[in-house]
C-alpha cells in the first residue's frame, strides 16, 4: 500500500516515524510541507526524510508543491495532515477533493474540511468508489469513529458528552489541584506546550464546538456548522467558582454535549461530581455516547500528541486496506 | 411516611394501592423486618411524591384499611441542583436573580454562597436550588439561564438535570 503524506508538523512526522519503525507494509511515495515536496514511486527513505526536515525545515524540492504530489504521486491513499483553517477549511479542502475525484482514497486529522464539507465529500468518495476516514480530527487517539462505526454497529446514538479539549481541561485540572488562577493555569499551559501563543481557540471553546459539529454530523447525518452550536468558553471561570463546586464534592469541565431530541448542541463549563467518569485529569479526553442498545459508554484516552494522533490515521489507513483490499 | 402494619398477607398491598389511587408516585419503600422478633406488626417506610392537598386523603384511606401510621415527614421540593454563577453579581440585582426563581412557585433558591476577591473583580456564587421535581428544575435552570444571559454572567450549571 502507498501512501502520500502532505503536511510535516507534529502530526505528519509522526505517522512517517510509525510507518517507518513498524513493519506496515505501507510504503510513502509523496511528503509536502508548506514550501517543499519530495515524490519517489520507489519509496522515500523516512530517516532520511525526517533527518533533513530537522536540519533544512523543508521535506524536498522547493519547487514540488502540495499539489503536484497530489496529483503526481503514486499513492492510494493521501494522509491530508496539515494545519486546520477552521475558517475555509483550505488549502486541505482542494488536496482532499482532488486525491478522491482521482480515485484515491484520504485519511486526514485536520477538522476544516470535514466541518465544512464532510457529506460533500463523503458523496464524492461514493461515487469514485473510494472513501474518506478522519478518526484524527476528534479525541486524538480514541478510537470513537471506529466505535461508531463498528463496535456499536446498530444501535442509536441518543446522545453524546465529552472533553474534547486538552487544553481546557489542563487548565481546569491545574487550577482545581493547585489553587492556580486562570491566568496562572494558561501560562503553565502554554509552557508545557499544551496552549498555542494565541491560545482563543481552545479556551472559547471553539475547538471542542467544532469537534462536535463532525460527531454530530457524523452520528447523525445532520448538516449543523460552527455557528449552529452555543459556544461558552472557560476563561471566565474563577477558581472561587472551582473551590464552590469543590466544596460539594463536584468540579468543573468543559463539556461538548449534542442531544437532537432536546435540540442541543452546547460547549460550556459544566458542573460534574468529582467521580464522574467525564472527569479526566490534565490533558485526557473522553466521550460518553449514550445508545440505545448498549446504555452509556464512555471512552477515555489521550486527545493529542504527535505519536497518538498517528495511531488514529494508522488505524484509518488500515481499515481501507482491510475493506478495499491491499491496494497494491 | 413510616406505618405500622400487621405482619400478614395483603397488608402491604392495602397501605400502597391508595397512593396510586389518588395519582401518587412511590419512590421507595423499606421494609424492615427483625428476624429476631415475633412481634406480629411490621415497620415500613414510604416515600412518595404526591400533590400537596392530597395527603390527608392518603392518611385517611391508609387508616381504614387498618394500617396505624406512626409518622408523616413533609418534603415539599425534593429534588436540589447547584448552580454557579460568576459575574458582577452584585451590581446586576443579586435580589432579582433570586427572586426569578422563588416566584415560579415551584422551585426556591435555598442556598446562596458567594466569594468576591476584590470590589472591581467578578464574583462567583452558588445557587442551591431546590424544586418539587425534576422536570421543574429543568424550568427553573432555564429561567436562570435566561437571566444569566441578561445580565451577563456566566453560568456554570450541573450535568445530569436533563438527561
């Protein structure tokens, strides 16, 4: 199986170390990054790869684009692994539309396209007869899209609650087990590398609100977007507030929570006993379905991280190999 | 409730059926049995959710069916949430905030607990909100809901109220 990787952050790095450390038998043909891009049908050597991307910061050519290795490389299924623009969902957009209209398969970890065009480009993929899997863009390692999909095949999805910010819930945690302030909290955050310089993003919420656009849209066909959800942040939350709810056994989270039949799709602070199986500690999410068939499940694990992140995009490009066949 | 009761068939049947005759939800019933006495009566504890001006209906139809009732414990709003607010709680009308609740009739802020750090800074405080059932909580949180929106503050409210 070929593969082509676009993007070389975090995320893009670590899927080419796991293809190269583990015996996959996934071979990588294509890599860009935002200046650079390096094609060989015979296979790019990773160490190499990853060697000259730490000493030059670009992966190849200058003159090889993103594009010319969607179009050029000869891969089955292209790993769309670049930064998210929640905005227009581009350029992901145009790579991820062009890699299927071309019969190809993609795998990718960024949200804007997905929150943007998700049945779009589930049409798309149908009528070339191939697919688009994105495990990546919510949760980080937790296997949820499989579960929705395989595991809890058959039962209704009546509602669903989760952490799905690690950064909120760092800050939460800290501020809880250490009498920090919100301030002190993000700082700490921020060095830890957990928090982006502009870290708006994550403690509005926004990013948890659009995490749950793609489940709910996932789950249950709908077509909501950012603007639909109702969207409080943390960063008014005092640890006065934090010690209130401490006094009472409880704490705070922020929790994303979609339930269509009481027409809610919410990300805010929420007030949860201190053993609610939602309360996870630093940067751990978890999501909690609630089914008809099998009650409540609630899945936990890590949310981000270069290597956890690679484990849910290996995952997807294995499951295309084991329902389409080797792809060779 | 808590009754004494002969300890023979069918008594217990006879001390419950009036409940849901007159439209009551039992809620528990603890049925507690000495194994060491021979005494011939039996101690049940009830608790049920019933309209307010039925009660002493209840109490006379579980009389005449023989049953001695020992003790009648009153709980008009059985079901409680905390809420938080964070905010200028204070300039916006603390009074008002809590009166939008205690005028429903059907849910009363019990408890109100706040910390103010400093005068220019925003204060948090706990509403403990007690009302007659669950679904006139969610009525209650929603009113709050509203006024928080109104005045904006933040409000932190609990998991597990609607679902």
């Amino acid at each position: 199986m070929k593969v082509a990787i676009l993007g070389m952050g975090s995320v893009g790095k670590g899927v080419a170390s796991v293809l190269s450390s583990k015996d996959l038998g996934v071979m990588v043909t294509g890599v860009a990054d935002s200046r650079s891009g390096l094609i060989d049908p015979d296979g790019i050597n990773i160490g190499a790869l990853l060697a000259t991307k730490r000493s030059t910061g670009l992966c190849g050519s200058a003159g090889i684009t993103a594009m010319d290795v969607v179009r050029g490389a000869p891969y089955d299924i292209l790993i769309e692994v670049t930064p998210t623009d929640a905005v227009s969902g581009e350029p992901a957009l145009t790579h991820i539309r062009t890699a299927l209209t071309m019969g190809r398969h993609v795998v990718t970890s960024n949200k804007g396209p997905i929150v943007h065009a998700l049945h779009a480009l589930r049409s798309l993929a149908a009528s070339k007869g191939t697919s688009i899997r994105y495990e990546a863009t919510v949760a980080g390692a937790i296997p949820i899209m499989h579960t929705l999909a395989d595991g809890l095949a058959g039962n209704e999805v009546l509602a669903l609650y989760g952490v799905l910010n690690g950064t909120c819930n760092y800050i939460l945690t800290r501020m809880a087990a250490e009498g920090l302030t919100y301030e002190q909290a993000l700082l700490e955050a921020r060095e830890m590398g957990y928090a982006e310089a502009d870290p708006t993003y994550d403690v509005k919420g926004i990013d948890a609100a659009i995490k749950l656009v793609i489940l709910a849209n996932t789950i249950w066909g709908t077509s909501s977007c950012l603007k639909d959800v109702e969207v409080r942040g943390i960063d008014l939350v005092t640890l006065d507030a934090l010690q209130l709810a401490e006094d009472q056994g409880c704490t705070i989270r922020l929790i994303a929570e979609a339930d269509p039949s009481n027409r809610i799709l919410r990300v805010s602070p929420r007030i949860l006993r201190s053993r609610h199986p939602l309360v996870t500690e630093g940067t751990l999410n978890a999501i909690t379905l609630v089914t008809d068939l099998a009650g409540e499940i609630t899945l936990m694990g890590k949310g981000a991280g270069s290597v956890e992140t690679a484990s849910a995009i290996i995952g997807d490009l294995l499951a295309i190999r084991s329902r389409y066949g080797r792809c060779d | 409730m808590k009754l004494e009761m002969r300890d023979a068939p069918g008594q217990l049947v006879a001390a419950l059926k009036p409940i849901s005759d007159l439209g009551g939800n039992i809620i528990a019933v603890i049925h507690q049995r000495d194994p060491g006495s021979r005494s011939e009566v039996l101690g049940v504890q009830i608790v049920l959710d019933l309209p307010q001006d039925r009660l002493s209906d209840l109490t006379d139809l579980i009389r005449s069916q023989g049953v001695n009732i020992l003790r009648v414990n009153e709980e008009r709003l059985l079901c409680t949430r905390a809420v938080i607010m964070i905010g200028h709680l204070i300039h916006t009308d603390l009074g008002g905030t809590v009166d939008a609740i205690d005028r429903t009739g059907f849910a009363e802020v019990t408890g109100l607990t706040i910390r103010m750090p400093a005068i220019d800074q925003r204060s948090s405080a706990r509403f403990t909100i007690r009302s007659v059932n669950r679904e006139h909580m969610e009525d209650a949180i929603a009113i709050l809901r509203t006024v928080a929106r109104e005045k904006g503050l933040l409000m932190i409210e609990p998991m597990g109220v609607s679902q």
